[in-house]
C-alpha cells in the first residue's frame, strides 16, 4: 500500500472516531447540534440519544476495522473493502438525508479508493 493510501485510509478511521465522540460522547453538545443540523431539544430526547449512542459505537467499530486492516493485517484488498462500504453508506444518506452527507462521510474514503488505484 503507498503511504497515501495509509494516510488517506487511516484520516477515514480519525473522522469514525469524531462522529463517535459526537454521537456517543457529546450527544447534546452544540457541536453535534451544528454538525447533524438538529436542535438540542431533539438531541435530548430519549430515543434520539440510544440511537445516536448505537450509530456512533458503529462508526467507531469501522475505525477500529480500518486501522486493523492497515496496521495488523497490511491488507489492501481489506482496506478497499471497507472504503467501499463506507462510500456505499455515505450514498445511502445522501439519497435519504442530505446530499452533502456523500462529500461529509463520503470524501476521505473515496480518495482513499481513488490512491488505491496507483
């Protein structure tokens, strides 16, 4: 794998790990308000909160995932893979959420894919 590909790559896991702290940490910050576009009244709410709290031990499960597959496995084909599910994702909420989630989540996996190709 070329160094950019691991910068790139391992830039993807850093930003699972923020939205993690958004939404597991800092569920009613005005950051994650800011970020996620909602009030914090509806940040507040109960069942807004587990969700979030359940996204966000998602997001940084899939960090935990890449950095595996840079650092311990050395895995190209690993790291494609799971650029592809990200970027799949990120096209998934760009269609039922808001378009700019494809460039937000979307950006840093797609470049990676783009310096896998070299």
């Amino acid at each position: 794998m070329s160094v950019i590909t691991i910068i790139l790559a391992a830039l993807t896991a850093v930003e699972c790990f923020f939205i993690f702290y958004l939404e597991t940490i800092a569920t009613t910050s005005q950051k994650t308000s800011r970020v996620f576009g909602m009030s914090i009244d509806e940040l507040n709410r109960k069942s807004v909160d587990v969700l979030f709290k359940n996204q966000g031990v998602y997001n940084s499960l899939i960090g935990v995932l890449i950095l595996l597959s840079l650092f311990v496995f050395a895995s190209k084909m690993a790291v494609i893979c799971l650029m592809g599910y990200i970027v799949a994702v990120a096209i998934y909420g760009s269609f039922t959420s808001n378009p700019k989630i494809i460039l937000m989540q979307g950006g840093l996996p797609i470049l990676t894919l783009v310096s896998c190709l070299f």
